[in-house]
C-alpha cells in the first residue's frame, strides 16, 4: 500500500516545536544562542516612534505662518510638555491683548514651519519587547530582530481559535471530553488560569471567563452565534488572533457542539496543573497557522528527538476529515487508492478510505483531511 504527505494537527505528548519571535521593527536582541529562556523573558526590544502631533501655531496666534518664528519660545530638538508656553504675540504696548499658545503634547520639536505656520512634536517613544513565549532555548538569533526558541513537549493544536497569546496554569473544568463547558464551571480563583472543557462552551462561560480575566479556555468547539455575541460583530475565519478579549480560546475540533477528542482529553488532563502557553491566532488559507497550546517538559540534556520533515499518510495514520459532510470527524486511514476518483465537482482527485470513529467507512479526498500527530 502506498503513502503520502499532507500537513498535519498536532495533538502530541512529546515534541520539538521551534517559534520565531520576531520584533514588529527593528531593535536590539538581547539573548544570544544556547541562551536558556523562560516564556517571559525578553528575547528582544525596540522603540517604536511616537505619534507626530501638529500644532497650529499660526492659526492660534492669528498671524501669517512666517512670522511664527518671531512668536515661537521653542525651536527644533526641544523638549516640551504638555501645557508649556510656546508661543506668544507681544501684544499692544507690550502687555495687552496678548495671543499665548500651550503646548498640547507632551514630546520634541521636530519642525516649525513658516511655510505652513505649524509646529510638529513627536510624542516620546513607545517600547515594544518581545518575550521569549514558552520556556526553552535560543536556537538562533536574528540579528536586529529577535531569536528563534525551541522547546520539547506536549502540544496540542486546534481547529479555530481568537485572542493571543497568553500563558498560565491548567485546569481542567470538566470531568469527560462529552461536557460542555458552562459558567458553573468557571471558580473565582480561575483568574489567569487557562481552563479545559469539553465538547463545546457556552456563551455564559465566555462572557464569565472573560469577566474574571481567565487566561485561556480549550474546547472542542464553539457555536458561531456566541462569538458574535462576545465580540459584537462576526468574525471572519481567514485570520483571527487580534481580537480585543481578555481570554484565548482554543477549539479542537470546529464549531457548534463537538465532543473533544478522547485523546486530546486525556493529554491536556496530563498537563493539569503546569503552566503552558496558547494563542488562539488561526489563518486557514495560505501560510496557515493553528490556535495551539505548548506545555514544555524538561528532559535529560541530549535526550531530545529529531524534528519531524513530514507527515505520511499510511494504513493505520489517524486523521481528522475538514470538510463537509463529515467536517470535524476523527478516524483512521484503511486504504489509499493510487487511482484518481471523480468527486461531485467533476474533478479528478486523490483520495482515501477511513474508518470513522462512529464506525463508518468513507472515502474523501485527500485534501479533506489532516494528520493528527500523536507521538
């Protein structure tokens, strides 16, 4: 029997997993190779500019824009605060009637213009760092931008996910993978936790969880009309990962109501109780990336597997089926015809033979379906 490649979601107790950090702009890195790293250290920083803020100098004065120079008390370089005098008429006998403009930004003079009678003042600099995400090791730096880090251990990827990254301590909120998750699950002292629930999660347990500033929720799915009604709009699927929510979810398995995964389940309950990270960020179309959560393990040095090169469908190789009509299904790969086989659009494609999990055989394409890594 043959096999083939096709990408895969990985649900593993035991893997390398390299991210790239990587700095918005460029800066300063401040790890280096073989570094160890926390998921909160800083693996690098920058100073992004401030916002460029226009005063109308000559308009508030009331004079022609080349006579501000006369009225100015600032010049290019100068600090200024917010409320500070910079500019002033002489005014009639020297006291009266005087024009004076303060300044409503706080910053540094960057130009004053008699052509147009504006001062420019750039607000101070904004720092951006860049933490290091999971604990692990700086495998390679980016000179001026950041570092790649790799760690070892358990992974789980989803199906969709919204919100960023995040990282906090698990708990497991239900008993079995079947249990929705609902706001009688969700504890006062959950606050910066990430919790795991079941086959779904109800719009009363996002809006809790969000409420008490929870970490993170992994579910198996979530329904489309609770999403809306948590954010106030409807989310597009393309890429999410930006959007304004207090708590990251994480689904394993697709939208509405879908049980969890046993296997999936039973990993996450292994992990209960270690600090992980997650981000819910999910682009489905080219350069995909999964909403995925980490849990490193510590290993004996040396005692770290090779990084998988690929993914091979074969007899035997666990799947799960992405599209309809069998969206979100999880079985197991029993033949691969190396024939091509016309599907209801009239086009020729690869496919293969599963048997699904509630015992049904079928045959999709190739495409439809990815690898759930388990080692």
């Amino acid at each position: 029997m043959g096999s083939a490649y096709t990408p895969g979601l990985t649900v593993s107790a035991d893997t390398v997993v390299q991210r790239v950090r990587r700095l918005p702009i460029k800066g300063e890195v401040l790890v280096a190779a073989g570094d160890k790293v926390g998921p909160r250290t800083v693996v690098a920083r920058a100073m992004l500019p401030g916002m460029l803020q226009t005063i109308r100098l000559a308009e508030k004065l009331g004079v022609e824009a080349k006579d501000i120079a006369e009225t100015s008390s600032v010049k290019v370089g100068d600090k200024v605060e917010s409320g500070q005098l910079i500019a002033e008429t002489k005014g009639l006998f020297g006291k009266f009637f005087k024009q004076e403009v303060f300044s409503e930004y706080t910053g540094t003079v960057e130009a004053v213009s008699e052509v147009t009678g504006h001062v420019l003042v750039r607000e101070p600099s904004i720092p951006v760092e860049l933490d290091a995400y999971v604990a692990g090791t700086v495998v390679s730096v980016l000179p001026d931008e950041g570092a790649v880090v790799e760690t070892r251990g358990a992974m789980v990827q989803g199906i969709f996910g919204i919100g960023g990254e995040r990282r906090g301590i698990v708990r497991v909120a239900v008993d079995k993978g079947t249990t929705v998750l609902d706001a009688n699950h969700i504890q006062d002292s959950d606050k910066g936790k990430i919790l795991v629930g079941g086959a779904g999660v109800t719009a009363a347990a996002l809006k809790k969880a969000n409420e008490l500033e929870v970490a993170g929720l992994v579910v198996g799915a979530v329904k489309d009309s609770d999403l809306i009604e948590l954010l106030g709009y409807e989310i597009g699927v393309a890429i999410t990962g930006q959007e304004n929510v207090a708590t990251t979810l994480v689904c394993t398995e697709g939208f509405g109501e879908l049980r969890m995964a046993e296997r999936t389940f039973q990993l996450l309950k292994s992990i209960e109780g270690q600090e992980v990270s997650m981000n819910g960020a999910t682009q489905i179309r080219a350069g995909v990336i999964r909403p995925e959560v980490i849990a490193p393990i510590e290993h004996p040095a040396g005692d770290v597997p090779p990084a998988k090169s690929g993914q091979v469908l074969a007899a035997g190789t666990p799947i799960r089926v992405i599209r309809e009509p069998y969206f979100g299904m999880l079985g197991t790969v029993t033949g691969l015809p190396s024939q091509l086989q016309v599907v209801e659009s009239g086009t020729e494609v690869r496919v293969l033979v599963a048997k699904l999990d509630d015992g049904q055989e079928v045959t999709v394409p190739r495409a439809n379906v990815e690898i759930i890594a388990t080692s």
